[in-house]
C-alpha cells in the first residue's frame, strides 16, 4: 500500500501530465446530506472555493450544536411524552437508545476507561451521540454518579424529535432545537398542527438525521494521532441499491428501504397511541443486533424483536468443494471424497438484507462466526472449525466477521481502546448485497469406510453482540462498587435487572448443509447458478494473483443461469468483468461488458465497471465519460464521485475534477482521495495560495495513517492468526 504523501505525488504528476474532454459532471440530483462547510471563496470566480470539513464546534470532540439554551433535565424528560405516547414510551423502554448512556454496563467500562486515559472532556467525543443530557450541562467534565438521572436518559424523545438540522460528518452532527414544544389540548386542532410541526422537524423521518451519529471518526482530539474512520451505516447505504446506488454490481430487483423501514417496522399499538394509524406506530423499539442489552434486563420480548432482524440477514452455503487434483465439484452437493486425502470448501457468506454492513456498528467488538461441522452417515463427528467460540470466545478455527483496529506496534485491540487505535488491520463484514469466501481443509480420514458415506457438511453463521473479551470486563466492572451501585439505579429506575455478567444470547442467522462423498440432491433452496455466483463475487476479494479463482465458478454460473433469465446473466458477465478488471485484462472485460450492455442495456454497473477497467490502465481521457454518467446515475454514492474526481484529475480536467469532488465531499466531508483531488485540481486552475494551502492542509489533516502498512506487519509478525485474517480468502483447518 502506498503511503498517501507518495499518493499525493503521484496523482499530482499524473494530473498534470494528460488530457481528455469528458464533459464536467453537474448535480442534477443534490445530495441528501447537508454539504460541508466550504471556505470563503477569494479567487476568480470560476475557480469555486474548496469543500472543507466542518472545524469543531464548541462540544467538541462531538460535532453537535444546541440552537439556544436547553438543560439536560429537559433532555430527560420522558414522561410528558409517554402521556399521549404510550405505545411508544413502552417501545423505547426497551430499546438501545433508551440504555444509550452510563446506565449501559458495556458503554460505561469503555467510556470510564476512555475518560481516565484521555481525559474528561475528550469524552465528549461519546457524549454528542451517548449522553446529550450530560452533555448540553457540561457534566461530562466532572465525574459522573450512579444517581445522576442525567446518566440514565439515553437517547430520548427530546433528541430525535429535536434535531432541526444534520451534516454529514458523524460524532453527533446535528443541530438540536430549544424551542418549546407547544402541547395540543382536546378539541383544538391549531394546537395539534403546531405540536406535529414541533415534533415532526424536516431531519426526523431521514437516513441523514441516523447517520449523524451512526458515522464516526477518531482523530487526534480523541487520542488518536490521526483521522481513522469508524462505524459508517450512512456512507455502506448510500453506496448500496437500498439507496439507488447501482454502479457497484448488476443484481436482483431489490426494494429500496432506508434505516426506518427495517429498523422501525409497523407495530400494534394496543395502548392507544395517539400517533397511531389503522391500531399500528412505527415501531420505537430501533430493534438492530443488540441481544445482549435485552438478554441482561431479561427482556424476552425485545430479545425476540432483535433476533427476527437478525435471522436470514445473511445467508450461508457450501457452494464449491475442490479435490487433491484440483477438480472442483460446483456446487459442492456429491463431491467425491478421497480417504487421507484433503477436500476444501468454499463457505460463503453473502450479506442479503442489511442496508449497511453485516454485521453492523461498533466493527471492532462483533462476534459473529462461522461455525462447521461434518459428520459421517452415523451421526459422528468427523472435523470441525468454529464449535468452540460461542463458549470460549477464543476459538483460532473459528472465522469471524469482524474488524481488527491494532495499536502503534500492532497489537490488537479488543476491548473498544479506541483512543489506542493506529490503524485497521483487516475487516471482514460485508457490505450490502456483497459476499465474502471463506475456504475449509478437510482432511479426509484414511481410515473412512465405504458405510461412513455420505458426510453431512453443516455451515452456521453464529451471531452475539459482543466478542467475550468486552463481556468479561462488563461483567468485572459490574462487580465493582460503581458497577453495582449503577445496577442499583437501573433497577429502581426500570424494575428491571441489568446484569452483564448473564449470558449472552447467540442466534443462529443462517445454516446451510451439503452431503459429499456420493451422489446426492442438493439441500439448498438457492438455485445452483446463484450459490456460484455468490461464490464468485466473493473470490473477487482475493488478492490480485489469485483473483482467477472466480473465474471457474462464474463460468458455471453462466452454464447454469436460466434461459431467458437476461438479469441473471448480465450479473454473472458483470462479475466476470470485474475480475478481468481486477487482472489487467482490459479488452477481454470491456468485451464481457459489451455482452452485459446487450441483455441489460444502460446498466450504471456497465458504465462504472467501464470507467475502471480503462482507469486502472491509465486510459484517463476514455475513463471519465462513463464514470460521470455512473456517478449521475446514483447521486449519493460518494465512491463513484471519488472515483470520477480521481479520472478527471488525472486526465488533465481540473474543473471537472474540482466539481465532482467538491459532490463527493458533501456526502463524505473528511475522504482523503477527493480532499487530495481538490487540493491538486485548485493549484492547477491557478487558484490564490492561501486557497490552495488550507486544501492541502485539509488533506494533511484528513489522510490516513503512513505507518498503517507497518502496524499491519507488526500484527501479522506477533499473531499468526493476524496473518492469516489479513489474507482476504484464507483456508482454516477442520480438526477433528
């Protein structure tokens, strides 16, 4: 990976070294997110003025704002709400946001650590999204007691429905209103409109107003010492088809659905909510991933309205088994097995239904794995990878869908130490609508005999909310004076228990098997030309040498695909496209996307898929035509605008370049390619210095760590297990 000062260079030379006349894009559709704040233009006027990150506000770390004066007994304040609410008071009781603050045990063991390390007033960094009530009083500076109410308000009523402006940055960008909330009184409708208009303010109902605080960055405000992305639920579904993005793949017909369609289903409201229509509100529960939270307050309910969002949110399959020889049976259903002989399967993973990545938030602290067994024709267990993490939590066979943050000498980090994070390591969720292979050694017994036929083959994808690690030091703190004394004050505030020392609830998200060895139907109700498919577009994550291994898989998809099934096909010949992209195969991918333009005619893929395969050959002027009508084609997809802000650049079309950039960095305010691209595009269009050098220094300030390159080598150097993880397809081991 190159460091991004040398990047820097690069792109600079190349941006002044060639030509093209692609037509510069325009913004035919404006972005939903509020764009970033821009400096004060002081140069000619057709050179615009560059789109900066937004500086820190006085909250800071947290980039929230209060319009006025607001206290955190008002922030706190739920009960007034709950009179005409009821229905959804009940709803939000059991809910994350309700247990978002210092009554969360997990929450609090990170954020009291974090606070001793870093200081108090970096902890507001959490406080924007965490804890608004000690935030707006200035309380995080000081210590914060068990029997402060201000500690236990979450997200409540007054945040949500107060939030009267958003930007796209994360750590709590938004505006919260102070205004009065006018009360509606019987039989005066006047009075109901201005309460509704009160409380339905423009954010409430959007994605943007979610990503506020459902996107976040460390920086050196937060003990980091430079810019490292952390969860980021807004951009994964503004790059997904839920969103209208379609340059990243040819897929099935899929629905759009933004954060409340999925996470705020229509529930009955048996109380008499009076927001409710034909007996059902939008359901404040926010049910999400967070069983644990519901399994410590005994909350069966709210434990099963988590784990319906969780069951088929994945899916998992045994798609390809490949023999000694190299022979692959595809799919993997009747695989001859060969006694003292290796077998590996292909495992795939494919994110069906999350609009963000799966498994979502906190990256760091997932526990979802996959679990494998096989066991012969008798029942008896033969080998297995995964079995032991849902106990231990430290199974080495076990394949977890997570991500790895190490320190400065490449140590991982798994206790949420985010203010000792340095760099990312490797990341194995998945965005939406993509797959991931994961490949298993089957070492066939050489005593197998003929009566042990055929062996059962069961895949699991296992889910809890948090790895083992951050749930010992829960359950450890919550054994403290202060860990207990806040259990105490949960329990008199909700009737309910918190006990992180329970067990955490495990869900099994999906189960595939396949039967090898002899003859055999396949299990699956997913027709055989989409598991190789799946297959395929996860081996397109391979390294570049060894991206070829997709190709036997895609070619049998398209054997396999239905006749007249065109969608089917021109998604098979995409992937393919994809690969010869990713090998250089220039004229061998734009001929597969020639075929996919035939059944599927003006596709963004293609034109996307276009742009890329002539980019990564330096065609520059060739590349930006197709890459601005996919960029215009899905407005909120900042990769494509970064992708387009990079081809004009380096095709000598600064102008172009500055514009899509300056679109890109509405959406995405701190990415370091288009903050880069700007600086460039303005000192070629002979912008005034003082312009030119705060772009720079934006870019400076924004990129990410040089030394990540190192501290991945160092995890890989300490931890065999890092080395392999790091490794985007990998093989573990069945043991027996």
């Amino acid at each position: 990976m190159r460091s991004w000062a040398l990047a820097f260079v690069v792109v600079a030379a190349v941006t002044h070294a060639l030509a093209c006349s692609a037509p510069a894009p325009t913004h035919g559709a404006t972005p939903a997110a509020t764009t970033a704040s821009s400096s004060t233009p002081s140069g000619p006027a057709s050179i615009p003025a560059a789109v900066l990150p937004r500086p820190g506000t006085a909250l800071a770390p947290a980039q929230a704002e209060i319009a006025g004066a607001l206290t955190g007994d008002t922030v706190t304040e739920t009960e007034s709400c709950a009179g005409c609410h009821a229905d959804a008071a009940e709803q939000w009781r059991s809910s994350a946001h309700a247990f978002g603050s210092f009554n969360n045990p997990v929450y609090r063991v990170v954020i009291d650590r974090f606070r001793a390390e870093t200081g108090n007033d970096a902890s507001r960094f959490c406080g924007g999204c965490h804890d608004v009530a000690l935030l707006v009083d200035g309380a995080l500076r000081g210590d914060v007691a068990p029997g402060d109410p201000r500690g236990h308000g979450g997200i409540t009523c007054r945040v949500c429905h107060g939030v009267e402006s958003t930007r796209p940055d994360g750590n709590g960008s938004y505006v919260l209103a102070s205004s009065p909330i006018p009360i509606p009184r019987d039989g005066d409708p006047e009075s109901l409109r201005l309460h509704k208009e009160r409380m339905a303010l423009a954010p409430l109902r959007t994605p943007a107003m979610c990503g506020s605080c459902h996107r976040s960055f460390l920086s050196p405000e937060t003990g980091n010492p430079a810019h490292l992305v952390g969860q980021d639920e807004l951009g994964a579904w503004e790059r997904s088809v839920y969103a209208g993005s379609l340059g990243a793949r040819v897929d099935e017909a899929v629905q759009p659905a933004e954060c409340r369609t999925c996470h705020m289903p229509l529930e009955p409201a048996p109380h008499g909510d009076a927001a409710a229509k034909d007996g059902k509100i939008r359901s404040h529960r926010f049910a999400g991933a967070n069983t644990w939270l519901a399994g410590m307050r005994g909350d069966a309910t709210q434990l099963e309205a988590v784990r319906a969002m969780l069951r088929g949110a994945a899916s998992i399959d045994v798609a390809v088994a490949t023999a000694a020889d190299g022979s692959r049976t595809m799919p993997a259903d009747g695989a001859p097995v060969h006694p003292g002989q290796p077998l590996v399967l292909d495992v795939v993973v494919r994110n069906e239904h999350t609009g963000h990545r799966f498994p979502g938030g906190v990256l760091d602290a997932q526990d979802t794995w996959v679990e494998i067994e096989v066991r012969d024709a008798q029942g008896k267990r033969l080998a297995a990878a995964g079995v032991d993490e849902e106990a231990t939590g430290e199974d080495a066979t076990a394949h977890r869908l997570r991500a790895v943050q190490a320190d400065e000498h490449g140590t991982p980090m798994l206790l949420r130490e985010t203010n000792h994070f340095r760099a990312p390591v490797f990341n194995h969720t998945i965005a939406p609508r993509d797959a991931e292979v994961v490949r298993y050694r089957l070492d066939v017994p050489a005593k197998l005999e003929a009566r042990q036929l055929p062996l059962r083959v069961t895949a699991r994808l296992r889910h809890r909310s948090r790895d083992l690690a951050l749930a010992r030091a829960a359950c450890a703190d919550a054994k403290t004076a202060r860990g207990a004394a806040f259990a105490r004050e949960v329990h008199k505030r909700t009737g309910a228990p918190m006990d992180p020392c329970a067990p955490q609830p495990v869900t099994d998200v999906a189960e595939s098997d396949v039967l090898v060895g002899a003859p055999a139907e396949p299990t699956s109700a997913m027709p055989a030309w989409r598991r190789l498919y799946d297959d395929g577009l996860g081996l397109l994550h391979a390294l570049q040498e060894d991206v070829d291994s997709a190709r036997p898989a895609l070619e049998r998809a398209l054997d396999l695909a239905p006749p007249g099934d065109e969608r089917a096909r021109a998604a098979i010949l995409h992937a393919l496209a994809e690969m010869s992209i990713r090998e250089g195969r220039t004229e061998e991918a734009l001929q597969r996307l020639d075929e996919v333009q035939a059944l599927l005619p003006d596709h963004p893929a293609i034109a996307h898929a276009r742009g890329e395969a002539l980019g990564n050959v330096w065609r520059w002027s060739e590349a930006t035509g197709p890459l601005h009508e996919a960029a215009l084609a899905s407005p909120l997809d900042d990769m494509l605008w970064s992708h387009l802000a990079v081809a004009c650049g380096s095709a000598d079309q600064p102008q172009a370049a500055l514009e899509a950039a300056a679109h890109g960095l509405a959406l995405a305010p701190r990415d370091a390619d288009m903050l880069r691209v700007q600086a460039l595009a303005l000192e070629r269009l002979g912008a005034p210095a003082a312009d030119v050098a705060r772009a720079r220094e934006a870019f400076a300030r924004w990129r990410p760590p040089d030394d990540a390159p190192a501290i991945k080598n160092g995890c890989s150097r300490q931890l065999p297990w890092c080395a392999l993880e790091r490794l985007p397809v990998h093989v573990h081991p069945l043991h027996p």
